[in-house]
C-alpha cells in the first residue's frame, strides 16, 4: 500500500513532522490541517474490508461549482474532482483504484454533506 499523500504540500504540517501514513496522524495533525483548510471538521473515510483511509474537508460550494463544471463532458469527472479538492491526507490507491474510487463515490453524498431533507405541502 503506498501510504504517501496525493499533495506534497497535504503533508507538511507546520510545527509536526508529517505523517508517512494513516496510522502516523495526530490530533496534533488533525487541528493543524483544521486550521489549514480553515475548517471545524475533517472526516475519516474508510474503505469497508480494507486497510485504505483517507481524510478529507467537506467540499466548499466553489468545490461543488468546479466538479459540476469539469463534470460536463464526462459525468465522472464530479466525483473525481470533488474527492481530490477534499482531500487532505491518506491512501492514494483511493483515487488511482478503479474499485476504491467507486466504493468513495457510492458514498459521496457523505462527502458532500448531503442531509435528508423532508418536505410539507402547506
């Protein structure tokens, strides 16, 4: 498993030495990469029956507008992009993984923060 981040720079956490891997991250980690990416949570995803994790920031709607557009011309292309603007650290086979890419999509209405809305005729 090559546990190296997608971005150089997700990995430079100033004031800490940068993780090598999932099992290296820190709260320390953790409130630094907060304070980065100017956020009150992270999420941990996890690939079910697998040892690939990754931490990702909850996409801002600039986020959503650019994968929309990019999306155009090929309907994957939004999740793709959605999972490499969020992405602060973690297993890079997640991304480059046909199957582990897909099984982070079929949840990506938890990255995105989707809630269930319910609707009244009034």
């Amino acid at each position: 498993m090559n546990t190296k981040n997608s971005e150089e720079k997700n990995s430079k956490v100033v004031g800490l030495t940068a993780p090598e891997n999932m099992n290296e991250v820190t709260p320390e980690h953790i409130a630094a990469w907060k304070r980065e990416y100017g956020v009150s949570v992270l999420q941990q995803m996890e690939i079910e029956d697998s040892e690939y994790k990754a931490i990702l920031k909850e996409p801002t709607r600039e986020d959503i507008k650019f994968a929309g557009l990019a999306s155009k011309k090929d309907p994957m292309k939004f999740n793709q992009v959605i999972l490499e603007r969020c992405w602060v650290f973690g297993d890079r086979e997640i991304q480059d993984n046909t199957g582990l890419f897909l099984s982070a999509c079929k949840e990506m209405d938890k990255i995105l923060g989707i809630k269930k809305v319910t609707l009244k005729k009034l």
